[in-house]
C-alpha cells in the first residue's frame, strides 16, 4: 500500500547522482578506488585505523567472529532484542549464542550484568549493539570483557554517528559493524562496513573479504601484481564502486540528518510526554544517539496491535523492533533453553512498538502520528 506516512524514507540528492554518474562513465564498477576512498572516510569519520565495506552488516558481523577467531564449541554472547542476523553470524562460524538480557525498559541495551552473569568457560566474545542509536554501557561491557578475556564486537548498525563519553559508536570494541541498509542513517541500497583498530584483525578481514586472496583485480590493474596466492578461507563479501560512491556523497551529510533527526525525536518526546500509557525509553541515556529509530512502549501485547491496526487505518506504518531471537521457531528448535530468564527482553517485546522517524518527516507528520497514537490508545482503554 502507499502510506500517508511511512515508517522510513530514503533521501537522494544531487551529489548521490553525480556520484553515481562518475562511477558509470568511469567504466570499473567492482571494489576499486571509489571503495578505498570511502573506506579512508569512514575510518577518519569514526576515529579508527582501519575500515572495510563489505557487502552488507551481516557479512561484518561474520567476518568480525571469524577474524577473531570463533569457531565451534566456542559461545558468544549475544542481546536477544536485536535483529536475528547478529545471532545468524555467529551461528555461520559453528560457534553458539548465549542470550542476554537488556538493561529494562528505559535502556533497551545489553546489561552488563547480566551478561556476566551468563558467561561460561567456553564463551569467547560478545556482540553489543546499539539499540535505536543508543550506545551500550561500553566502559562497563568491556571491564567484564577484558576481566573474562572476551573479543567484544559492537554491532553498530543503528549507531552511524552516534557518541559516549566522547567516543564514537564503533571504536570501543575490537571491531565494529555498521549497516547501510536502505532504511538506515547512511544508506547504500545494500551493504555494510566493519572497523578496527587492530592491525591483526584488519588483516584477517581484508584477505577474507574476497576470498582468502592476497591480491585483488584492482592491485592488478594497477600493476601491483600480475598473479595472487590464496592463504585463507575467504568469502565474496566484498563492495562495489557504485554503493561506495553513494555512501561517501552520504556520509557528507550524515551530522545534518542526524541533528533533523534529533529534532524530529526531541518532538515526540514532548509531544508524547504526558500521555497516559505510552513510556518512551532513553529518556536520561549519556552521550549522543544517532536517532535510527524511535520505539516507545505501550501498556500491554493487545493494546499494541490495536494501536497497529488503527494507525495502519490512517496509512501510519509502524514496526516492532524487535521479536525477541530466542523466540523464533528455528531458535527455540535449536537452543530450547538459550531464552531461559529474559524476563526484561521479554516484557519489553510484547510492548514495544516503533514509530515513523526520517529526516524528512516533517512537523505536522510527527504532530499526525502522535495525535492518532492518542486516539488509538483512547480507543483501546
């Protein structure tokens, strides 16, 4: 259907077309130039030493454990209020997922605690991430990390821009992992990025990226190289030259969108402040979000799909992020006691419902979504 107001919308200007136009009328279309340009962007934009674009965030997050050296019998810990992929991933290196609780439900983040709580001898690393552009409690995650000796990987799809303590998203862990989704705050259509600042990690994931291969055919063109040598297990993960542009004309813009971001969540906040039966968590969170999206709880599993039918009636579309993973069919079939005592992800799925956020929603948009979320809720009671 078309909606009157979409959950999220992608923004394409000039400069994405003449970035896209220069790749075209160059000829080369495969990884070359136009990625390693973008990648010394993000890299500079995220105060890291080393960025990769891969093909999307689930191929970083893989290569990030497979470059860390996760393997079967290993365990990582993982959120299960995230999106199934950063669970996937560690599945793909044979390792197993041990779920995490969040922080509750004004802080929809890992919890520390908690997940020291669930380590075991054999778990080897944690993946975070960064839930709606909030950064987890990293100073805390990695005291547990480097105590218990765990590889911690931040899954930063949500997080492009976003700060702590006057760090960046990205640059706390060992690696990170960044999505450029086509709903996301930097969007290539399809694709991702991994960062590190480990020169040892880096290398790993630069020959895995395209097959375990010591040279690429941009090397060779180049006349660095006239033949290569295979020395890892590689996969095709690698990026192409027409997404790397876009991103880079993207990346350029990404603090303006995200400050209209801001203002847009800054609205519903007070707009949604004295309305009975809707809680909107991070609230009082340290440091700068990158605003990806904007969840908010409603009282109880019923209310929230009449609340979804209502606004869907007035072509509103809203989302849930997310379905807890330890929920899923094949995750219940494969682990049935990893979702053991999730009492906060659990109470927080049934309730959470996500509203329309993009940087060009305007005003009287944010005012409509809010004044049909009060009549549904009216409604509903």
């Amino acid at each position: 259907m078309s909606w009157r107001i979409p959950l999220a919308d992608v923004e394409m200007g000039e400069a994405e077309r003449q970035a896209a136009d220069r790749v075209l009328r160059s000829g080369w279309l495969s990884m070359a130039g136009e990625t390693e340009a973008f990648e010394h962007s993000l890299a500079d934009r995220f105060g890291v030493r080393h960025a990769f674009a891969v093909s999307n965030a689930t191929a970083a997050l893989h290569l990030a454990l497979a470059a860390l050296g996760i393997k079967a019998g290993d365990q990582v810990a993982v959120p299960s209020l995230t999106f199934v992929a950063s669970a996937n991933a560690i599945l793909y290196t044979g390792a197993e997922p041990v779920f995490v609780d969040i922080e509750g439900p004004d802080d929809l983040t890992i919890s520390p605690s908690d997940l020291e709580r669930r380590l075991t001898p054999r778990t080897r690393a944690v993946i975070v991430m960064h839930y709606a552009g909030y950064v987890c409690d990293m100073p805390a995650i990695i005291q547990v990390a480097r105590r218990r000796g765990l590889g911690v990987v931040e899954d930063a799809a949500h997080a492009l821009g976003a700060q702590r303590e006057g760090r960046n998203a990205g640059a706390f862990g060992d690696a990170a992992c960044f999505s450029f989704f086509a709903n996301k705050n930097l969007t290539t259509g399809e694709g991702g990025a991994i960062v590190t600042d480990r020169d040892d990690l880096a290398e790993r994931v630069r020959l895995m990226r395209s097959h375990g291969m010591t040279t690429l055919t941009w090397d060779r063109w180049k006349g660095h190289a006239h033949s290569y040598d295979v020395v890892e297990l590689g996969y095709n993960y690698r990026f192409d030259e027409l997404r790397a542009a876009i991103g880079h004309a993207q990346l350029g813009r990404l603090d303006e969108t995200n400050e209209r971001r801001r203002q847009i969540v800054e609205r519903y906040r007070r707009r949604l402040g004295d309305v009975p039966g809707v809680r909107v968590p991070f609230a009082r969170h340290p440091g700068t979000s990158a605003h990806y999206i904007f969840p908010v709880l409603l009282p109880d599993a019923e209310t929230r799909r009449q609340v979804i039918e209502a606004l869907s009636a007035e072509g509103i579309q809203t989302s849930i992020h997310y379905p807890p993973i330890h929920r899923f069919t094949y995750y219940r079939w494969r682990f049935p006691s990893a979702g053991q005592d999730l009492k906060l992800t659990e109470g927080v799925a049934d309730r959470e419902l996500t509203l329309p956020l993009y940087p060009s929603l305007r005003n009287d948009e944010v005012d409509a979504v809010v004044d049909e979320l009060k009549r549904a809720l009216s409604r509903a009671a």
